[in-house]
C-alpha cells in the first residue's frame, strides 16, 4: 500500500468531492447540506454545526478513500474507471442505505412515520435524498464518480 | 394572508393575493357566519391578533413571525424563516375554513403540493422548500391544501409555514412547543420595547412605529426596506405602482436619527455598517437605492399577468430610479454620518476616506440638474431640495473635521462651495415675488421638500423667509390636517412624511410648541387600526395608499416626536446640526 499516494490523493479527492457538493448546492441542484446534517449530529447550533460539519465531513472522506484503495490495491491496478464504478456503488450506498437509515442515527433527524418532536426536528432525507430536491441522487452520483475517478486516474499503485 | 416573500423582503412572493385575487395564491383562515373582526397587536410586540366575532361563538387568530433570543439559537434549532398562525376558539362555536395555496413568483407557478403526512405538506420551488405543517391535516387538493374543522370554547388550531434553502429543513413540533415559542416571542419583543428611550406624550405611536422599523430591517445585513410591498397603487387604478422592496438612501439620515434618538444603538450600528458596506462599492458615487445585500437594485419590469391591486396596473418588480441622479442622498448619507459621530462612533480610516469622497462628489457636482428627491420620469431639473442636501453634504463633513471625526478632507474647498450653495439657493430659490422659496429655482412651484430647510439647519424654522414659505405651502399644498407633496399632474395621495416633516418644523421653532402637538395629534389619526402608516393617505377617505407600511412615514413620525419632546424639555434640537447658516454668517459677522 501506497500511504503517501494514499495521503496526497485521498486528501485532494475528497477537496473535490466537498467542493462539487458545495457547488450543487449553489446552483440549486440540491439543498442537501452534507456538512450540516453531520454537524447536526454533534451540536444545535446552526453556525457551529456547519463548521464542525465540514471538519467530520473532510475527515470522514479521507478515511473512505482507505477503502477505495484496498480495492485498487487488492485488484492490483487503478485507473479513473475503476474508481468511477467504486464512486458510483459508493453513492449508490449512501443515497439506499444511508439516507434511509438515517433518521435511526442521526439524534436531531425527524421520522417520517412519527413526525418531529421537540429533540428531534429535522427533515428526513426520504426516499433517495428526494425530500432535499429531486435532483439530489443525481449530484450524490456525479460528486462520488468524481470522487471514485480522482483517486483511481492518481493513486500510485506499487 | 396574501403576501410573503422568502427568504428576502425582495425575494418572488409565495402568496400574492393582494396583487391578484384570483391567481396570486393566498393562505386563508377564515370563519364562516362571520359578523365583524378585530385586530390588534399584543401589547408591544409585532404579534399579531386577529379576534373573529361570529354568530355562535369568538375565536382569536394569531399570527407570528417567532423570534428567539442568540442563545436559544445555540441550544436549539430553529427554522431560519417561519410563520406561525394559531386559532383559538374563545366562546361557543366557530367554524373554520382553510386554505393553503401558494403560488409561487408571482403567482406564475402553481405551488405542486406533496402530502408528507406527518411531516406536513412539502412545496418545492427553485432551490427552497416551503413546509406547511397543521395540528389537524389538511387535505391537498391538486394546488392547494384545504379543510373545514369545527371549533368548541377551549379547542385550538395551529400551523406552522417554513422556508429552507438549505437541507434538512427544520420542522418544529406543534403543540406545546409552539405555544412556548409564541410566549417567548411576545416576551423578546415586550424587551425589546423596553430598551425605548423615549419621554414625551406619544410613546404609542413611537413604539408601533420603532416596532414597524424592525420588521422591515433585514436582520442578516442591518438593512432597511422601503415598505414591504410592491405596486400598492399611489392612486387606485391608476399606473403609480412602484417597487419599494430596497433601501433608500433617503431614509438614512431620518433612520439613523430614530434609532440613536430612541436608544436602539445596536440597530443604528447595523444600519450604519449596512450603509458604509454598501456606499463603498460605489463611491464616490452613490446610486439611489440598493437591495438588502448591498447590490445595485434590479431593473424595472412588469409583470403582465397580475391584475393588481383593485385593477392597478402594472404591476411592478425592481425600480428604474436606481439610474437616477438625485444629488440630495449625498446629504442624506454624510448626515447620518455626523449624527453617528456626534453620538460618540467613530470611523475608520477607509470609511473617512469613502465619506469624503461623497462629499467632494457633491462639491463637483452640486450644480447640476438631477432628478431630485421624488423620482419623476419626467426628466433631470435643478431642485431647491438636491442643492439643500449638497450644501448639507459641505456642512456637515466640514464640521465632522472640525470635530476630529474626520481627518484628510479639502475643508477650505468645502468652504468655498458651500459658501456658493448658499447664495445660490438664497437668490435662485428665493421667488421675492411670492416671498417664497419654491421646489425648483427660479420656478414658482411649492414643494414639501422645502420644510427639510429647516430640518437640516440652512435656515431657522423661525426666520422670515421660512415663516411665508410655509405659510404659501400650507395654502397651496394642504389637504386638510395632511399635506401633498407637490401638485402634480395626475392625482394622488397626501404623503405621509410631509405631514411629519410639518410637524417637526413647527416643534423646531416654525410655531408653538402647542402647533406642534396639535397637528401630530390630528396627522396620527390616520394610521390603520393597528397603527401602521402607508406612503400616502386619501386625505377624503383616510384610506392608506401606497406601499405598506412605508418606513419613510414611521421614521419620519419618530424624528417630528423627538423634536416635540426636545424641546418640551428644553433639550437642545437636531444635535448633529450645530448652528444654522444663518447663525454661522451671524457668528461670524460679529467676530468680525
């Protein structure tokens, strides 16, 4: 395993990936707020969860692209395409499992069967992220091709 | 309710009913069997209460925009934009109806309502989403949501309607969490009030119009809008429908005076911090108006396929005056700068700089016909008032370096020009034939306007010139207690400042302190039921016209009382304005 390759490439992937989100959200593709739903997870204040959203967010992608580059690794090769259909089982995940099971983990997250409470308010991100614009799982797609193409089209394998 | 915009006062409205009964979407709660309603403000707050009486039975609809305190706001989250409506049924029965339809931009779109059960109803729109969530469903029918319940002594109904641009979106609980949220907003407004430095006989109409300020101040920004609307017609039916959702230089000088005067120094700070962000990225010019943001406003255009309010077409969005020239905000500007300073702030070096910058822009350019404090299309000409601002402009930053608030400014050159502003208003302005000054120079016409001469320190209310001034422009342009603007080709309005501006100019000197009193008195009497002012009132009906409500009125309401007050008790009057020319010449005269 290539640790610096790993360190360098993980680091600017995930750069990109959080800077594509970001973008998507300007544009109006989607309102999901990654780094906020994280933040939220540890405090309710809305400017702190943001920032340490972003921190959890960073690191959490970081730590992700270790598992990209197991897979390079134990295929023996990596190049954009491997890593684009990495990105794409990856967000495939994260918009069936994640986002459906999120208002279980997630303490301020509101269920859609129950209804918000006084401690739990917000939105669920319903089926496929489509409650924060039905674009959502088409940005969710493109930031983890990208994220995926990144790492595999850079990372070194020995 | 039949008009919101989010997430700014300038934003397309979700509901336009007021622009368009039939297509501008409205939420509407409504009892039938209805013999007459009420409404009223809970005491010191902008909470709103609608009571209903019926035959059968009373019930009290009330209407929030929920406020918290900073520190709620960290141990809790809290939808960024909100309303709250809760209706309670206080004797016998009452039937209610509901309907929810938004129509967003305009009312160009019809809102596509998704039922999310027990989330609440969820109507996407561009990059928001608007949430409706109710104690009892609603049932979506196509592009509104509706429902008829029956309400016995003691039931209540409550709704919240919320705006995200970010995901997730906060839906607050209803029940006894929103009834909290609803005491605590009276509660932070009631302290709110509370901070009101204000001693005279009209701490009502004070307070209501200190609380009318606050609503349309854009808390991100410090900004403050115009009026909340758009295209209220100046003349029912008529084409006078503008766009006044934008901050208005004009208003600075007036606003900075109520928020000092009043005590609400933290809301004078974000304002002026507004105005010195925004002014910068233009100097030295200055445009007329700005959006809340600090960007230029944006063009004028109809908007066709709203009827308007009662047939008053067109219907407008952005303000085509924000490519005028209208040289008085110069004055306006450095003005509210030096009762800023005067009020112990200082500035730093880059806004001293951007300060005289405007000032020497004035000192340039002063000369020049503009198209003056009332925006006409009809063309640029040379206004008495404009040249009263740009000498207000000279005055007003000459003094701030005599003070030492300002440091680097060409004062003798300001001097100069200064020195020739006056002549040239005392001898162009002047009409010895009328014994009037009058709106342009060398013209004959009155104009409201020319009250600010006293107000900004060119001349004594109380001199000769001042005293047959107004007494040919109570002649010509009074409207019973109110007064018009000007006389104008089509008919509008009486404006509602002009009233104010009489009043202060009589508590400056122009009459007794009685005057004063008694016209404030009869002019307040024209505010709505729950004592809000328009831009102009129908001096035969009282009915508002205009855009509503209007912050220029409320300021200016705030300003005259302030100067009743002051010189009730004997208080110096207008700080920031030091001496008159006159009593300059005068001074100087005998130093000589």
């Amino acid at each position: 395993m290539n640790w610096a390759s790993w360190a360098l490439w993980g680091f600017a992937a995930t750069v990109v990936l959080t800077t594509i989100e970001s973008g998507l959200q300007g544009l109006g593709l989607t309102r999901m707020s990654l780094p906020y739903i994280i933040g939220t997870m540890v405090t309710a204040d809305r400017d702190r969860a943001k920032l340490y959203g972003f921190i959890l967010h960073f690191l959490n992608g970081w730590a992700i692209s270790l598992l990209y580059v197991a897979a390079f690794v134990s295929i023996g090769k990596a190049n954009w395409w491997i890593g684009a259909v990495i990105g794409t089982i990856h967000a495939l995940f994260v918009l069936v499992v994640i986002m459906i099971g999120l208002p279980g983990i997630h303490p301020r997250m509101a269920s859609a069967t129950h209804g918000p409470t006084a401690t739990r308010q917000l939105e669920p991100p319903g089926f496929l992220g489509m409650n924060y614009g039905m674009r959502t799982p088409v940005s969710i797609i493109v930031s983890h091709v990208l994220f995926g193409a990144i790492l595999g089209a850079f990372y070194h394998v020995r | 309710m039949d008009w919101l915009c989010w997430p700014r006062f300038d934003s397309s409205p979700v509901f336009a009913g007021i622009l368009d009964l039939e297509h501008g979407g409205r939420w509407q709660i409504t009892p039938s069997l209805l013999d007459h309603t009420e409404r009223k403000y809970v005491e010191n707050s902008n909470v709103l209460q609608t009571m209903f009486h019926c035959h059968g039975g009373k019930a009290v609809l009330t209407d929030l925009m929920p406020v918290a305190a900073e520190d709620t706001k960290k141990r809790a989250l809290l939808p960024e934009n909100e309303i709250i409506r809760q209706v309670e049924c206080t004797e016998g029965n009452v039937q209610i109806e509901v309907t929810y339809q938004p129509r967003p931009d305009y009312g160009r779109t019809a809102g596509k309502l998704r039922d999310g059960g027990k989330l609440g109803i969820r109507t996407e729109f561009g990059s928001g989403v608007y949430w409706l969530r109710s104690s009892q469903p609603l049932r979506v029918e196509g592009d509104r949501a509706h429902a008829w319940f029956v309400l016995h002594a003691g039931d209540a109904l409550q709704f919240s309607l919320t705006y995200a641009e970010d995901a997730p979106a906060v839906l607050p609980p209803l029940g006894e969490w929103t009834s909290q949220r609803i005491e605590a907003t009276v509660l932070w407004w009631q302290q709110w009030v509370g901070k009101l430095h204000y001693e005279g006989a009209y701490r009502g109409p004070v307070i209501r119009s200190a609380l009318a300020l606050k609503m349309l101040t854009y808390a991100p920004s410090g900004a403050i809008v115009a009026a909340a609307t758009t295209s209220l017609p100046e003349r029912i039916g008529g084409p006078l429908n503008w766009d006044y959702r934008y901050c208005w230089l004009r208003d600075a000088s007036l606003t900075v005076r109520a928020f000092l005067g009043l005590g609400y120094d933290a809301e004078a700070d974000a304002f002026m911090n507004w105005l010195m962000y925004a002014t910068a990225l233009t100097q030295p010019e200055l445009r007329i108006l700005y959006t809340v943001f600090g960007e230029n406003a944006p063009k004028e255009r109809e908007l066709e396929f709203l009827t308007g309010y009662k047939q008053s077409r067109p219907v407008r969005v952005g303000n085509a005056a924000r490519n005028q020239l209208q040289l008085d905000v110069y004055g306006e500007v450095i003005d509210a700068a030096a009762q800023y300073a005067y009020a112990g702030r200082s500035f730093g070096r880059d806004e001293q700089k951007v300060l005289i910058g405007f000032a020497e822009y004035a000192m340039k350019n002063w000369n020049r016909a503009d198209e003056g404090i009332w925006e006409p299309r009809s063309g640029p000409a040379k206004h008495t008032d404009s040249r009263l601002l740009c000498w207000t402009a000279l005055d007003r930053m000459i003094k701030l370096v005599e003070r030492g608030c300002v440091q680097g400014a060409p004062v003798n050159d300001m001097k100069r020009e200064r020195k020739k502003i006056l002549h040239d208003i005392k001898q162009n302005a002047w009409n010895s034939k009328l014994q009037s000054y009058t709106g342009v120079l060398g013209g004959d016409n009155m104009d409201a306007s020319l009250l600010r001469i006293a107000y900004y320190g060119f001349e004594h209310a109380n001199s000769d010139r001042m005293r047959s001034t107004y007494a040919l422009l109570r002649q010509r342009l009074g409207a019973g207690d109110l007064l018009y603007r000007y006389r104008g080709g089509s008919s509008e309005g009486a404006f509602g400042i002009c009233s104010f501006w009489e009043v202060e100019y009589l508590a400056l000197g122009g009459g007794t302190l009685d005057d004063a009193r008694n016209l404030f008195e009869r002019v307040v009497r024209y505010q709505n039921d729950v004592g809000l002012f328009s831009e102009e009132i129908d001096p035969n009906t009282g009915e508002a016209l205009g855009n509503f409500p209007q912050a220029f009125t409320h300021v200016g309401l705030i300003s005259a009382a302030l100067s009743i007050s002051e010189r009730e008790r004997g208080k110096r009057q207008l700080p920031h304005r030091e001496h008159t020319a006159e009593e300059n010449h005068a001074e100087k005269e005998v130093a000589a």
